[in-house]
C-alpha cells in the first residue's frame, strides 16, 4: 500500500465509461491511495457511489476487509478519480509530445474542469507530471488498451499489473501474424515482452477472466524516462488524444 501511495498514485487505464472508475474509486475511499482513470470516456462513478453508501462507509464484504486499509468516514462524501481524457496507444511521431485534451467532448457545465459525474479533469500542464510520477500503470480488463498500457509501463520502467480479458486479434496485425487469438496465447505473448520470468502471472480470486500479469518496474529504465522530459521516441508508447481529436481510429 505504501509504495501505491507514492508520487501520483495509481494510473487505472481504460477505468472509464459506464461502470467505469471502479478500481479508481475503491483505491481512493477503501485505501486512501490517489488514482487518476486515464480513457477518453469520463469514468461513471454512480454505480460505485451507490455501493458504498448502500453498503456504507467502513463495511465490507469479509473477502476484502482485509485489504481495506483506510475507508473514508461515514461524515464524508466518497471521492473520486480525477480523469485524464486520453488513449494509451503506440506513438507514430519521432519525438512525439504528449498532445492536449481533446476539446470534442463536452465537459459537464459547472465550477472548474468537472466530466461525467464530477470526476476531476487534470489540467493538460498537470498530465505529464501525473504520468510520470505515478507509482503503478494497471488495468482491469482493460480491452484494446491492455498491450499499449503493458508497452507503456515497461518504455517508463514504471510497475504495472493488468488483468487482460478480450484479445483484438481481427484488428491487431501483429497477433493475427503470430497467430495469437486465445486468452492463453495473448498472456504469453504480453509475459514475452520482456525476459522470461519478469513478467509474472498470478490468478486472483474472482470470477471470469483473473489471470494478472504484473511487473516490479526497473528503476534504471524510469531514471532514463525522467530525464528525457514529456517528450518520447519513435514507436515510443504514450498518451495522445482519443481518436476523435486524431481523424482515426485507435484502441483504448
């Protein structure tokens, strides 16, 4: 828990939509750990905040009370995630800045820069510094973002763990080549990006797809990141505008 709460927090890739926000939310009002959901869809945080006032503030179920280290008080609002409107993909730009918000969609009308149901947009001067600084990169069930955020995590030696669900073979080239269609296959061919056994594989105790893949980080690697500034390289991974803003399409 201590090492989640360093720097920014956690980065909940593709936590956002319907429904979305959930892992963010738990972190920030059953942890008190700092979590930012980065999608171009603002995380619906409803259904959550149902759930915790329903089930109210400090009870849970005996499966994860354990883990609850640090639930908001009863005399308290939940809280929730601040929002970084943007897809997780592959860089095609030699030295490639981290590009502005998209302006296409709209924010919800009120005080400041609130999305969807509240959550806190972060100010395009405040990403780089929240991406860069923050502690872990995951996903659950992430969709077409799980191999750019893996990507992403490992050119930032930043520690990451990633719940991978569906496989886009039909519209990723590289797996259609290599022939990797299956749930199975798509998880070695993730835990084969780096040297065997760095990429480590657990199950975790839910139903459907559990199997997580999480990675330490290298120290070294996130010194090189820092140093570089927000810029990156070619084929780099990192953050860019939804594909609306970018006149195509792109997973996330």
């Amino acid at each position: 828990v201590d090492q989640l709460r360093q720097g920014s927090g956690v980065l909940d890739v593709a936590g956002g939509g319907s429904g979305g926000g959930g892992l963010a939310f738990q972190l920030l009002n059953f942890n008190n750990i700092s979590a930012t959901v980065v999608d171009p869809r603002p995380p619906d945080c409803r259904k959550a905040v149902s759930r915790l006032l329903f089930a109210g503030h400090g009870r849970s179920s005996p499966m994860h009370e354990r883990y609850n280290t640090d639930v908001t008080a009863a005399t308290e609002p939940p809280r929730l995630p601040r929002y970084i409107q943007r897809l997780v993909e592959d860089s095609v730009a030699a030295a490639a800045k981290i590009a502005p918000q998209s302006d296409a969609v709209e924010k919800t009308p009120g005080d400041g820069g609130d999305a969807g149901d509240g959550a806190e947009i972060v100010d395009d001067g405040e990403v780089g510094r929240v991406v860069r600084d923050c502690s872990v990169v995951c996903g659950l069930h992430p969709d077409g973002a799980t191999e750019p955020l893996v990507d992403f995590a490992i050119s930032k030696g930043k520690p990451f763990a990633v719940v991978p669900c569906c496989v886009f073979w039909k519209t990723n080239a590289t797996l259609t080549e290599q022939g990797v269609r299956l749930h199975n296959d798509y998880v070695q061919y993730l835990r084969q990006k780096l040297p065997a056994g760095e990429i480590r594989q657990a199950e975790l105790s839910f139903d459907g797809r559990n199997t997580v893949l999480w990675w330490p980080g290298s120290t070294a690697a996130a010194a090189a990141a820092a140093s570089g500034g927000d810029g990156v390289d070619e084929g780099e991974t990192t953050l860019s505008d939804p594909p609306e803003r970018q006149g195509g399409e792109g997973g996330g």
